[in-house]
C-alpha cells in the first residue's frame, strides 16, 4: 500500500496572500493548452491565426470558470443556493464541476464562432484535444487538495490517509490509528484517462483530416464513457450520495448523454463523410 505525501494545499503565503496548488493547476492546463493550441494554429492551412488562439482561449477560460462554478452549485450544491444565494460567489470556498465547465465552454464556443462568423463545430473540433490537458492538471489538483477519493481497496496502489487531516476515513477506525484503509486514488485513475489518455487519442486522432464533428463527438464519447467508468470506484459526493441502485451517482447520470451526443455525431460525421481540415478559414459559414 501506499501513503499519502500529505501535500499542502497551500503552494505559497506570503502575509495574507495564499496561492494554492489546485488554481497553479488551472493556470497550468491553460499555459499548456494555450501552447498546444498555437502549435497547430501554425501548422500550414489551419485556417487558424495566433490571434484567434488567443480569442478562443479566453473565451473558454470564463467559459470555464463560470460554468464549473454554476454547474457545482446547481448539480451538487443546489441546498446551498436556497439557503443563500450568495454562496454561489464563495469561490474561495472550493466547488468546481467538469460537466458545468463544459456546459460553460460550449457556450464560450458558440459566442467565439458566432463572432468569427463560423460553423460551431470547426471551433469545438480545433478545442476539444486540448480539453484534457485541463483535466489532467485539475485532478493532480484535487489529488493535492486531498478531495474525491474512491472506496476502500486493498489493491497494492491503494492510498492510506493520515487520520489526523482525514478523519471522516477513519471514522471507524480505533481511537489513535494514524492512517485509514488504503483507498482506490480515483483522482489520479481519472487524471490518467480523461487526461493523458483522452489526450494522447484525440491529438492523434485530430492530427489528420477528419469529417466535421468527429473530433468533438469521439471526446463526448470517451469521456463519458472514462467518467463512468470511474465512477464506481470513487466515493459519491457526501451531499448526494446514490441516486438509485445504490450504484449510479451524479457524475454518471451527467455522463450519459455526452455519450449518446457523442456517438450520434460520430455517426453523423463518418455517414455525411465532409472531410476537411479542423478549421478552414474558406469554409467559414
């Protein structure tokens, strides 16, 4: 079994300023993305500028920062918005939902085309490989946070906690245990699939023409079906528990459609068979 490092959440303090690991984090996947995006913006016919880049970044970056949030509260947090609508400001409090984020990037996504005056999935193909570098680094984040940890396991890559720093895991334990039964790291199993793997086949998969929403319908596909996945080895959120079977969480009923979504436009791409470059700029509508 393993131990937990027991990191601080905290990367700096300098007087009353705290910088914490999990917004390094954020910064991160988009420095990455950002860098990832220009790389291919430069390639010869993307259709792509550097300033466009910059654009589109941007505008997914309020994407998702504001969606995460709203999506968190809504879909996990609703109690919290009843009890005072302004907890839905207490960013510092923590809370951050992907399929909110996601919900907030499409939003950003529509809003840039429509400004550039193209169709919305020549913008969501160029975006959606970029996507899990986010989510890789997000759930390092929460790896470093100590948050969303999965069921008990005694595989050897098990983690055990230090009851001191988390209780909750060594509720019934013997009083003066120092660390809880090794539990699955479903932070990191999710950083390793949504992020490096979902990466590595959508650049791939995206590094050579492809039918229009094909790009974007393939990482429907493999989140959803990577997050649900996952889901039965990670703790349900506290607030929420089982919604039915004792089985099915929220972060599986949220999944489901991004993977009809995403078969239904990989079908339609590969049957209207619209080969073309991610982003032309002649192709746009």
């Amino acid at each position: 079994m393993l131990t937990y490092p027991d990191i601080d959440p905290i990367a700096v303090a300098i007087g009353p300023l705290r910088v914490h690991w999990y917004g390094l984090m954020y910064l991160a996947g988009f420095a990455l993305s950002w860098t990832l995006a220009r790389a291919r913006a430069a390639r010869p016919g993307s259709g792509w500028t550097a300033e466009m880049v910059d654009d589109v970044i941007f505008y997914c970056i309020i994407g998702v920062v504001v969606g995460g949030r709203l999506g968190y509260m809504i879909f996990y947090g609703f109690d919290q918005i009843l009890a005072n609508p302004l907890n839905l400001f207490k960013v510092w409090e923590g809370g951050m939902a992907f399929h909110g984020g996601l919900i907030g990037v499409v939003v950003a996504m529509m809003l840039f085309a429509r400004r550039q005056g193209l169709h919305f999935f020549q913008v969501a193909d160029f975006i959606s490989p970029l996507v899990p570098t986010g989510l890789f680094f997000g759930r390092i984040g929460n790896f470093i946070n100590g948050e969303l940890w999965g069921h008990r396991t005694e595989l050897p890559w098990g983690v055990q906690l230090p009851c001191a720093r988390f209780p909750a895991a060594c509720a019934d334990q013997p009083i003066g245990t120092l660390l809880s039964p090794a539990v699955h790291p479903s932070q990191l199993y999710e950083a390793g699939l949504e992020g490096l793997t979902l990466f590595l086949i959508l650049w791939i998969f995206s590094s050579r023409p492809r039918p229009m929403m094909a790009v974007s319908g393939l990482f429907l596909l493999l989140y959803g079906c990577f997050r649900f996945a996952i889901e039965f080895v990670r703790t349900p959120d506290v607030q929420l528990g089982y919604l039915a079977f004792d089985w099915l969480t929220m972060g599986q009923v949220l999944s489901t459609p991004m993977i009809l979504f995403g078969t239904l436009f990989l079908v339609l791409a590969y049957r209207r068979g619209n080969i073309s470059p991610q982003m032309n700029a002649n192709q746009r509508k």
